[in-house]
C-alpha cells in the first residue's frame, strides 16, 4: 500500500484523487487521512468520480482514514484489454 496521504478539504480531495486516478497502478491501494468526517459524502463521490474504489474508511483514534483502490480508471482499462489482445 501507498504512503498515506492527506487532505484538509473537498477542493483538495478532488485535486488528490484525479492525481492518483492518474498515478496509481491497478490494484494498487492508499490510504487518505481525512480531517473532516462531516465531509465523507463529499469524499465518497469525488472517489468515485475519480474512477477510483472505495474499499474502507479507517478510525485511528481522532483520524479517519480513506483506504482507495485503483479498479477502474484508465490504466486498469488499457491493461484488461493488453491481456485479452494477447
């Protein structure tokens, strides 16, 4: 799994999860510390949106982790097709 990463709002998530959108290989997981649970909605769709996977969301004491998977986006794409053309 990925270095966890952080994010202080909506705007800044959205900024995040199409960078790991971008970046992130597929199946590839990472963990998102949240600092505002009361935007989780927020949060939930943008990952979706990102063409990511939510997979679970963490409580360490006052933190609350995102835990991401890449399933979906492009790279994930393009690789099923590279398998079956093969």
């Amino acid at each position: 799994m990925r270095a966890r990463r952080s994010v202080r709002s909506v705007k800044e998530a959205k900024e995040l999860f199409t960078e790991l959108s971008d970046a992130m290989e597929c199946g590839e997981r990472v963990k998102v510390l949240i600092e505002d649970i009361s935007k989780i909605h927020e949060y939930v769709e943008l990952v979706i949106k990102s063409k990511l996977s939510l997979i679970d969301v963490e409580e360490a004491g006052k933190n609350y982790y995102l835990v991401i998977e890449n399933r979906f986006s492009n790279r994930c794409v393009q690789n099923d097709r590279e398998s079956r053309d093969r």
